[in-house]
C-alpha cells in the first residue's frame, strides 16, 4: 500500500489521538474522575490504531471490516464525549471541539468505506 502514515484520515485520527490522551489526562488529575476517562481514552484513541492496523490489511474485505471497526469506535466515542459533556466533566468549547472533529472522522471514513466497496 501507499504511505499511509501521509494520508489525511491517518493524520487527523492521530491528532484526534492526542487531544483524547490530554483531555483524559484532565479527567483524572483535575476531576479525580477514573472510569469514564478509561472508556473515552480506550474508544478515542482506538480510532486511529484500527486505522493503523488496516494499512496491512490482508484483503479488501479485511481492509473495509477495519475502518467499519474505526467508524464504530468513532461513534462510540461521541457517546462517551456526549456523556462527559452533560454531566458536566467537560465545558460546552470542550465538548464541541472534539465533537466536530470526531464527526469529521466519522464522515472521512464513510466515504472511506464507500470508496474501498466501490472497487
């Protein structure tokens, strides 16, 4: 395959990455809070080693149930974000910052998947 580590959705499920770890780095020294920090750390972060892993994929098939996982773990982590959020461990900036570039995962890899059934 291509350098995968150049490609946008790789780059911007990295940083997404990053922004997870320091936000539950937050949760747990400001806000003593443990369990849903675990929850949001382990989905967001998954992300992008779902995509990661999907760069030796060993077949096509193989390649699309990857980034479905990675989509399903972007998913799951607006649910974590969301619940955070209203129960007040998150400020409202917080909140939609790591929303809109979760969403912006979720849609990048839609047409991702789109992209890889249509060959």
């Amino acid at each position: 395959m291509n350098d995968y580590s150049k490609q946008p959705l790789h780059i911007k499920s990295y940083q997404f990455s990053i922004e997870i770890v320091r936000l539950c780095q937050q949760l747990v020294t400001v806000n003593k809070e443990y369990v849903l920090s675990k929850q949001v750390i382990r989905s967001g972060t998954a992300i992008g080693a779902i995509l990661r892993e999907a760069e030796y994929a060993f077949s096509r098939q193989d390649f699309i149930f990857k980034l479905t996982t990675s989509l399903k773990e972007a998913n799951e982590t607006i649910y974590w974000l969301t619940l955070l959020f209203d129960t007040d461990y998150l400020t409202a900036e917080q909140f939609e910052k790591l929303r809109r570039e979760c969403n912006g995962l979720v849609s990048m890899l839609v047409a991702s998947i789109k992209t890889a059934k249509s060959k």
